[in-house]
C-alpha cells in the first residue's frame, strides 16, 4: 500500500547573507500523522516551516503540501493549511471576535459558518469573555490561542504549528490537545514544533531533529527514542555535553558552607 | 548602593548605550552635537549682543520662557526621546526611587540638547551689570538647566505612566501628530512670529509668563540682566521651590510606575458596526471581509487619522482660490468639493503599510489576494466619496446649485478610481512598513521622505490619468449643462473603472505569487 504524503519536502536551502539558516532539508510527512519537529534555537525550525508554508522563498528545493507545489500553486495551498507562526504579528487593531471573522470570511466561509465555528473555538480556548478586546491587549498566550483560533477555523487538512503551547496556561494546554487529536483523528495532518519535549513525546508519533540547518536524526518516534527518552534522543542527536556544574560551585555556596559546617559539628 | 556610585553606574551605561548604536547613528549623533554646539553658539551670541536693546530684558525672559516650554513638550514630539533609560528597566534593581531620579539626572545631563541648552543658559552670564548680578545669573542659568532637565525626565515618566492603557496611547498619538504638524507650521510661520514679537507685545507676554511657574526662573534673570538683583531673589526662590516640584512630581510618578498603580485599560469592541450589512450585502465574504477590516483599521489607528488630518490643510490651501466664487454663490463651486475625495488619494500608496507585519495574517488566510486588495481600495473609496456627497450637498445648499451634485460626484469617483489604482500598484509592488512609534533618522524601518515622495508621484500619475476625464466633465457641466456634465462623468468613470480593475486583478495576481518578498518588505527585518 503507497503512503500518502502530506508534506514532501526536498533539498530545502536557505541563507541569510553568511549564515545558512537550512542547508538541505528532506522531509517526508505522512498524512492523518502527528509529526515533531525539533531542534536547538537556531537549528533552522522556524526558517523551514516558514518555506514550507510559503512565508518565505527558499533558495533552493521543493516544497509539496497535499500533493500540490507550494511555489507553483499557492493559493491551493494555503486553502487547505493552517498556520500558526512563531512570531504572532496580527492585527492588533481588530477585536479577538472580529479577528476571527475576518479571517474566516477571507477563507470565504459563510456568516452563519463562521460564527458557529468562532464561539465554539472561543469557547473552548477560553477566551469568550475576552474576545471583544482588541488582539492589542491581549496576553501572550491569549495570542497564542486566538491565533491557532484562526488557524482551525477552516478545519484545515494540514496544520502548521511553531511553539503552540508557549505561555499558554494548563487547562488550555489541556483543551488544546484534545482538540489536536480530533483533528488528527479525522485525517488531518499536525507539524508541530516545540522545546518541550515532554509533549512532543506524548503527543508525536513521527520526529525530526534539526540541527545548523540539517536533518540529523528522522523517523516514528519509537526508531529514534529507542528505550530512551526523546529528550536523550535529542541531545545525543544535537551532541550536547553535560554542562560542569562544579565550575558554577558558587551557585550553591551558602548550601555548601552550611553542609560543610555540619559535617565539622 | 550609593547614590553616586549608581549615578556613575547609570552614566555609563547611558555612553555605553549612545556608544553601541550603528555607524550611521553615531555620526548623526555627532552631527547633532555639532549642530547643538553651532546653534548654541549662535544663539549664545545674540543673547550677549542684543543686551543693549531697550527691551533687552523682556526678551531675555520671553525667550528663556520658550525654551523652558520647548524643554516640556520635546518628549511629547519625540516619543519619550530616551527610551534606553525608561525607569521601568530599573524595577528589579534593590535601588530607591530617590535614587535613581538622581542618577536619572546625571545621564540626562549627557546630549546634544543639553549641551546647546547650556551654551545658551551660560551666554546670560554675559547680560550681568556687576559682580552680584552675575552670580545671580548663573544660579539661574544652574536652576533653569537642571529644571529643564528634570522637566523632560517628568514628562518622560508622565507618558510611561498615563500611556499604559491603549486607547490613552491612541489619544496621545493623535494629539502628538497634530501639536507636531502645529509645531511645523509655527516653524515655518517663525518669521511673522518674530515680527509680531512687538516690544509692548513682548512686555505684556512676560506680565503674563511670570506669574506662571515655568517663567518664574526666565524673570529672575530677566531682572538680574537689569541690574535688579533684590527684586529678582524671590523668583528665583519660587524658580527653586518649582525645580523641587518638578523633581517630587517626578519621583511619585515614577514610584507609581514601579509599583504598577499606573494600571492599563483596554478597549472593548461591543457593537456590531451598521454598515457592516450593507457591505455584506454588496461583495463576497472575502472583498466584504477585508472592506471591513480596512475601514476598522482606518478608524481605530491613529496614525491613519494623523495621516488624514496632515493632508487636510493642503486641501483647505486648494480651496482658498475658490473663495471667490463661495461668497458669490456661485453654483459651479459645488464641482470644487470633488476636491475632498483627494485627500483619500493622498493617503492611499501604501495599504497594507500601517499594520504591515501583520500580512501574513493575509498572505496565509487568503492564498489569492485579489480580495484583499480589492477591499482595501473599496474602503478608500468609501471614505473618498462620503465627504464629497456631503460637501456637494452643503455647497448646493448654499448656492442652490443642486444639479452640479451628480457630475460633483461622477469627477470625485473618476479621479478616485484612477488614484486608486495606482494605489493599488505602488501598495504591492513597493510595500514597506509604518512603524507604531516615533522612528528617528537612521533608526531601522525609517523611511526618511519616501513615503511622502511616493504619495506625490503617485498623486501625479493618477492625475495624468484622470485628467482628460475630469477635464472634459468639468467643462461639459461649466459651459455647456450639468445633463451634459453627467452624461461625460459616467464615460470617465466607465474608463477609470475599466483600470482600476485592471490594476486590482493583475496586483492581486502578482501579490498572490510574491507574498514572501510581500512579508519581508513589510517586516521590520528588512
């Protein structure tokens, strides 16, 4: 039986003058999965995401979403993808109801659509009290939440998520989950980028590891946490050292006078 | 710690930020230490030889008045001026407020305008008549620096304070962009204010100016340069005692930032607007969504209505010629209120400028940005033809010439349509974005004068445009009849209509295909 892929990304490059943000990215999503995408702060995450959704123009390599070329048929694209990116720049000056609305109308949703579908993605994230303050005064997981809103509104077939869960309290956290795996359970893709690895673990179950622009390690989360942690599996992926916690021994002076002079008593 | 290690701490780090800035912004810093020094200097000179004039005193007072006000309102205009040293960056620091207001003094002290203001202030040691005199002199010039100073830091942590909330914010930016397009047109109006600076005028001003606290410090000099030392102590007293104001005001204010009991307000959104329906009821779901959302943004940013209200003078200028014919009562003048509907073109070369990092909101909800564009330039429009319609009706009402209305109208939409058009052009192809605050020149995402440069161009092309239309429905309602007039209007509309949907469907396409160089033009990165 043929996979059905939901992102198919190869040969992904991308510099910023000198600096060579992702330096050949291959990527083979399967479709209906929960798929993380992890990496140190600069391994290139939010860079590739950005390619993928069509943010920004790569220098080289290709980019399918559903089958349909990112850069050769956008507007398809983006029809069936939702996103929330890592820096949230809405639009400050609109209501968190009216933000909703607009973007539900310019995915040509009906009214009625899109009102049923608002309250109840309020409602769910918690923000219904809030929604009719301006996205200029919200918090910024309240930010968080009336974004990735947005982004289900249209019961996307691919969602894109970078750092969803940053600064988001527990119980939302909670809801949003739930609502993650119904999305999943219904056909849809999730790419989902975070540093918790903790939930990446628990809610992946397919993991890319980035690394200076590269794919350093890929594949179900079992094949690359083996018996260990995912948060093993990174660090041994990434090459991190232990950091010498005796050359920081000053940290823990006051402790250790008082244990030292203990031991004299 | 003590305070003068914290103030040295504070120093420091104030070179080291002034220090750190790019190449470009060091040397206009250094240029503007120049200028501080070649201005100072020069007006140094004129205090010290203009001290033989009869009304010598008076305008020493007047002036050191204005310069004392200039102090107060300069943070207003520059957005807070030093925003590195805010106090809220020292909260989490173990310092009392006492403290840091001191320190906050010291680096206050270090700066071009500080350095002009002190050449200046020095330069009335020059007006002294004796030895006493002059000692009394340079306690003012001492208690005038250090008011101004104190003053600006005030002003500085009052903002911090009452801007918390955003419709505050939204308030005071409005207020800013007009006292600033004031203060441009008083600049330019400098000389007839220097002409109209009488020696009665100037004398009835400082009878005025020195019962008010900001002037008490001004007179005190103004009668030490006069030989009047005796008469002169109880203002400088009272110039003290204000100095010791200013300076509690501003420790309680910046006590109230520290402990968060400047509290914000957030503004609420709890009506449906009426003309949302009608909209609705005209376009699709995405035109009628960025429609919308176009003429929220327009009402609820300031800088939007900034924009308009800078324009609006010109318009007036516009008109002036046409007075004639207003209190003639002349039916033609009615044609002239096609005239408001420029401002919109004025406004309208950069659409998505204003809340430009927020695109990609558009670019990712909308693949095909026709829409998009489309409704943006329909809310222009929309605001281009209301004042015109109401405008032709007010003139009609007045001179009864009611049937100049629809070729009024039919001139206003032809020349909206082809400046929107090319709107539509410059707004995609040559995005960029418009900062929330003040930017100073050389400060990243300053466009300098490109914005206003681009507008005018654009205006120029929309008027080629337009011109024959415009030309021709003008003359057909002035010399032959209004049925006429409206019988050519309609044409020019038929022809500006046919490009300004030529222009909204290809810029639609191509902004559709170039939406990442769309996003990083209109991100602060670029």
């Amino acid at each position: 039986m043929s996979i059905e892929w939901a992102v198919q990304v190869q040969g992904l490059h991308k510099c910023f003058g000198d600096k060579h943000a992702v330096a050949g990215v291959d990527l083979a999503v399967p479709a209906g999965t929960f798929y993380g995408l992890l990496g140190p702060n600069g391994a290139g995450k939010s860079t590739t995401l950005s390619m993928i959704t069509g943010l920004l123009r790569p220098d080289a390599g290709s980019v399918m979403v559903s089958g349909m070329d990112v850069w050769a048929d956008p507007v398809a694209v983006k029809a069936s993808i939702g996103v929330v990116p890592e820096t949230l720049l809405l639009f400050e000056r609109l209501s968190g109801r009216e933000l909703l609305d607009y973007v539900g109308r310019l995915r040509r949703l009906d009214r009625n659509t899109v009102t049923e579908r608002r309250e109840q993605l309020l409602d769910v994230l918690g923000l219904t009290d809030e929604a009719d303050k301006l996205v200029a005064d919200f918090s910024q997981g309240m930010r968080k939440k009336i974004s990735l809103a947005a982004a289900l509104l249209h019961a996307p077939r691919v969602l894109f998520l970078d750092e969803p869960f940053e600064s988001v309290d527990p119980i939302s956290v909670r809801h949003i989950r739930t609502l993650l795996d119904t999305l999943v359970h219904g056909g849809a893709t999730i790419i989902f980028s975070s540093h918790v690895m903790a939930t990446v673990q628990s809610l992946c179950d397919h993991v890319t590891i980035l690394d200076h622009g590269l794919v350093v390690a890929s594949g179900t989360m079992a094949a690359v946490c083996g018996d260990g942690s995912l948060e093993d599996a990174f660090a041994t992926a990434v090459g991190a050292e232990n950091l010498d916690a005796a050359s920081l021994s000053w940290l823990a002076g006051q402790r250790a006078i008082e244990v030292e002079a203990d031991a004299h008593d | 710690m003590p305070t003068t290690e914290l103030t040295r701490l504070v120093v420091g780090l104030k070179l080291r930020l002034l220090a750190s800035g790019s190449g470009l912004q060091t040397s206009l810093r250094m240029l503007a230490y120049a200028v501080a020094l070649l201005v100072g200097s020069g007006v140094a000179a004129a205090v010290i030889l203009r001290a033989d004039r009869t009304n010598a005193s008076d305008e020493l007072m007047f002036w050191l008045t204005v310069l004392a006000l200039g102090w107060l309102v300069t943070p207003l205009l520059l957005g807070g001026g030093e925003a590195t040293l805010t106090v809220d960056r020292f909260s989490l620091f173990p310092i009392t407020v006492r403290q840091l207001n001191v320190a906050m003094v010291g680096a206050s002290l270090i700066g071009a305008p500080v350095l002009g203001t002190a050449i200046v202030l020095g330069a009335i040691l020059g007006r002294a008549t004796d030895a006493v005199s002059a000692v009394v002199l340079a306690c003012c010039a001492l208690v005038m620096l250090t008011t101004v100073v104190v003053g600006s830091r005030l002003g500085i942590a009052l903002m911090s304070a009452g801007l918390r909330g955003r419709k505050a914010r939204d308030g005071a930016a409005l207020i800013v962009a007009v006292i600033a397009m004031l203060a441009g047109l008083a600049f330019q109006l400098g000389f007839f204010i220097v002409e109209w600076l009488t020696p009665g005028r100037l004398e009835a001003a400082r009878s005025v100016l020195r019962w008010l606290p900001f002037g008490w410090t001004p007179e005190a000099a103004g009668r030490a340069s006069d030989g009047q030392v005796v008469s002169a102590l109880p203002f400088l007293g009272a110039g003290t005692v204000w100095l010791g104001a200013v300076f509690e005001l501003w420790r309680r204010t910046t006590d109230r930032l520290f402990t968060g009991a400047a509290t914000a307000a957030a503004i609420v959104i709890d009506r449906r607007s009426r003309i949302e329906g009608v909209i609705a009821s005209v376009a699709p779901p995405a035109v009628e969504a960025s429609w919308m959302r176009a003429l929220r943004q327009i009402r609820r940013d300031p800088r939007e209505l900034a924009q308009f209200a800078g324009f609006m003078p010109l318009i007036v200028i516009m008109a002036l010629p046409s007075l004639d014919l207003i209190r003639q009562g002349d039916p033609r003048i009615v044609l002239a209120s096609s005239m408001l509907g420029l401002i919109v073109a004025f406004t309208s070369m950069n659409m998505f400028g204003m809340d430009g990092p927020s695109f990609a909101v558009d670019a990712l909800a909308s693949g095909d940005l026709t829409p998009v564009v489309l409704g943006k330039a329909l809310a222009r429009a929309t605001l281009g033809i209301v004042p015109v319609v109401v405008g032709a009706a007010g003139l009609a009402a007045y001179t009864g010439g009611w049937h100049f209305v629809i070729p009024s109208v039919l001139i206003a939409t032809t020349a909206l349509l082809a400046a929107l058009a090319v709107s539509v052009y410059v707004t995609v192809r040559y995005p960029f974005v418009v900062p929330e605050k003040t930017m100073s020149i050389g400060m990243q995402g300053n466009q300098g004068c490109l914005p206003g440069l681009m507008s005018m161009i654009g205006l120029f092309v929309a008027l080629v445009i337009s011109a024959p239309g415009v030309a021709a429905t003008t003359a057909a309602s002035t010399l032959v009849s209004a049925l006429l007039g409206t019988l050519v209007g309609v044409v020019s509309v038929a022809y500006t209509l046919w490009i300004f949907v030529y222009v909204v469907k290809t810029s639609g396409r191509w902004a559709s295909l170039h939406v990442p160089e769309m996003v990083e033009a209109l991100s602060f990165r670029s």
